[in-house]
C-alpha cells in the first residue's frame, strides 16, 4: 500500500502531521493511523505527490454528475427543507 499516493493538497499536509506526531510519541494517534505509519514511509523531500511523467485525468462523466448534484442542491434543495420553526 503507498499510502503517500492516497492523499494530495491539505490532505496531504495533515497526514504528514499526523506522522510527525507518530514519530514523536507512536501512542498520539489512533491504532488504526499507527498501524498504516508502521508500514509507510513519508516521499522524500521534495518529491511529489504524483511522479512528474503521469497525469490524473478524471472522468469526464463523474465531473459533469458532480456538477449536475451541486448544481440541483443550490436550485432546489430549499424546497426539501423544513425550516418552519413552529411545525
């Protein structure tokens, strides 16, 4: 498991945190996280996330579905609501 390619923007940034506080004190995560920090190494410095040769293309169709829910949400979604205070 590369966990390093599992994570990218802030994300990654938080899980660096968290390996940070393991390697100071292994007790000051969760078991599960200490479990997967027992098997992983963080990338070297200044390596990235994604090697430079390959490009993370998403799909175009789950895009454009995430768009249309958000979308539909902000149109609609005051309509589902049930904001009347009294009942």
């Amino acid at each position: 498991m590369d966990l390093w390619h599992e994570f990218h923007g802030p994300n990654a940034g938080y899980v660096l945190e968290l390996y940070d506080r393991f390697r100071a004190n292994p007790n000051s995560v969760d078991p599960a996280t200490r479990a997967a920090f027992e098997r992983w190494q963080p990338p070297a410095e200044g390596q990235p996330a994604v090697p430079s040769g390959e490009i993370i293309v998403p799909e175009a169709d789950k895009v454009m579905a995430t768009v249309n829910l958000a979308t539909t949400i902000r149109e609609y979604g005051h309509l589902a609501a049930h904001i009347d205070p009294l009942g």
